[in-house]
C-alpha cells in the first residue's frame, strides 16, 4: 500500500507509559497545526473496542490463547481498514498505541504459541502495513507493575491479573522482536520522569520530520 502519511507506534510493557507519553506527543503536535491522529489497539473504532472489551474483560480468564491471537487480528483488521488506512492515504500521522509487536511479544512469545506462528496470522491482516517507526518504552516489568497499581485512575484488565513471570516473558519477548526489526525500532528509556521521556520522544519525532 503506497501513502504519504507516517505511521508511528508505540509500544511497551504494562505500566511503561507509553499512552500517556503518545497523548502528550498528540496534543503538541496538533498544537503545532500538524494532521495527526492518535489511535489505539485494540479498539480505535467503534467494532475493534467491542472486541477489545471482550479480550480484556477480568471474567474472561478461560480465553485459549489462539482465540485470543485471532480476536487481536480481527479488531486490528476493521481498525486498519477503517480508520489508519485511511488517514495515512490522506498523508496524516497515525500515532498507534500498540500494533502487530504487541501480538508477537504477548501471543506469539509470552503464551508461547509462536513469534512466526502469529506473525504469520497478521500478515494476512495487515497486508504490507507496518510501522514507519516504533518507539518501544523499555522498563523492568517488576517497576511497570508497581506503576500500575499506584494508578487508580488506570484501566484494569485481564493483562494486570498474569503474573511477575508472565510480564517478565513479555518483557523478554520484546528484546527479541528489537532485534528481529532493528531498523524501525527507537528504544526508549522508560525509567525516567514522564517530561523527561515526553521531550526525548517529541524531539525524535521532530527528527522524523526533518527528514
């Protein structure tokens, strides 16, 4: 799919900050008169949250892992074509909070069905669709999760019940998936203050511009 648009996701452990990191990048950016638009995964649009209500749902504990991968695919399908194909072929940015490495690290790797095996699945939904660039939020799942629980004001799903070990495969999952596509990968340190990585992001975004 050729667009002139820019596709930038982001990605991250539980409690990494990366949504309110892409929030605050949104509100700058438009500030400055950019077309951007912020989006997130599952959901985005009206059928992809229905499904992500589903998948994160805590009463939901009996979900096999191979439905879950699948309904991971089908909202990211209907978010694709609905919402960032769209945008990008109007030559916006797209600024996606979590995309396929999210289903590679947590389905793939972590459940342990397969990084090729689900890689393999999305290929079929996103087409030739990946991301421009990826900033990943790096931080020790144990400090992600004491984040979490310091959050009140934070969605709790079927994610923050898995355990230390789980969150800390995830954690393993994504130096993997770093490696497997290091040209579109920017990693960042998420063990900082919130301005602190906010500026360090907002000026590599800046960066991607110039160019």
């Amino acid at each position: 799919m050729m667009t002139t648009g820019l596709f930038i996701t982001f990605e991250g452990g539980e409690g990494a900050g990366k949504t309110t990191i892409l929030n605050q990048v949104y509100e700058e950016l438009t500030a400055r008169g950019i077309e951007v638009i912020k989006t997130r995964e599952p959901g985005g649009i009206r059928i992809s949250e229905k499904i992500r209500e589903i998948i994160h749902d805590p009463l939901h504990l009996e979900m096999e892992e191979r439905t879950e991968a699948l309904l991971y695919a089908a909202a990211r399908r209907q978010h694709l074509v609905e919402k960032v194909f769209p945008a990008l072929e109007q030559g916006k940015i797209v600024l996606c909070d979590r995309f396929v490495d999210s289903s590679l690290v947590y389905q793939g790797y972590a459940r342990g069905i397969g990084v090729d095996e689900v890689y393999a699945i999305n290929q079929f939904v996103i087409e030739d669709c990946m991301p421009d660039t990826t900033f990943y939020f790096d931080i020790s799942p144990k400090k992600g999760l004491e984040r979490i629980s310091a959050n009140a004001d934070r969605e709790k799903n079927r994610l923050d019940l898995e355990t230390l070990e789980f969150h800390e495969k995830v954690y393993e999952g994504y130096q993997l998936i770093r490696s497997r596509f290091p040209e579109r990968f920017q990693t960042v340190d998420a063990d900082r203050s919130l301005e602190a990585v906010y500026q360090d992001v907002l000026e590599r975004i800046t960066a991607l511009f110039n160019k």
